[in-house]
C-alpha cells in the first residue's frame, strides 16, 4: 500500500494505483474538467500516465463548476 495526501486526508492507495493515471481510474474519475496537483506542481493531462506515486505524496484535485447568475 502507499500513503498519500489526497485533499488533505491520508488514504491509502492500492499497490496496482502506480500513477496519476491510475489514481483517477481509482477514484472513478475523468481528468476532464479537473487540475492535479502533485506535491503543488500542476500535472499536464498528457503527463498522467507518466508520473508516478510515490509514498507520501500531497495530491490535490480540483474540479471546475460552470454557473453563475
């Protein structure tokens, strides 16, 4: 298992969740419409698959809503 921060909560990840990627997979989300920031460097969506968890990491997803009045 790795630990990370996602949010500001400690979670513990499954050994088959190795990068961004598969973080999203793990959550059931799309990167569409939304920013990760690892360890607070903004990850470019074609960088997802490439960049690996590691122990202890501090990830932030943050989702855009449309609206307004």
């Amino acid at each position: 298992m790795t630990l990370i921060y996602l949010n500001g909560s400690e979670t513990s990840l499954p050994k088959k969740v190795k990068t961004l990627h598969d973080l999203y997979t793990h959550l059931s989300l799309s990167p569409r419409g939304r920013v990760l920031e690892l360890n607070q460097n903004i990850i470019q969506e074609k960088e997802l698959s490439t960049r690996y968890i590691q122990n202890k990491d501090y990830v932030e997803i943050i989702q855009f809503m449309g609206g307004g009045a």
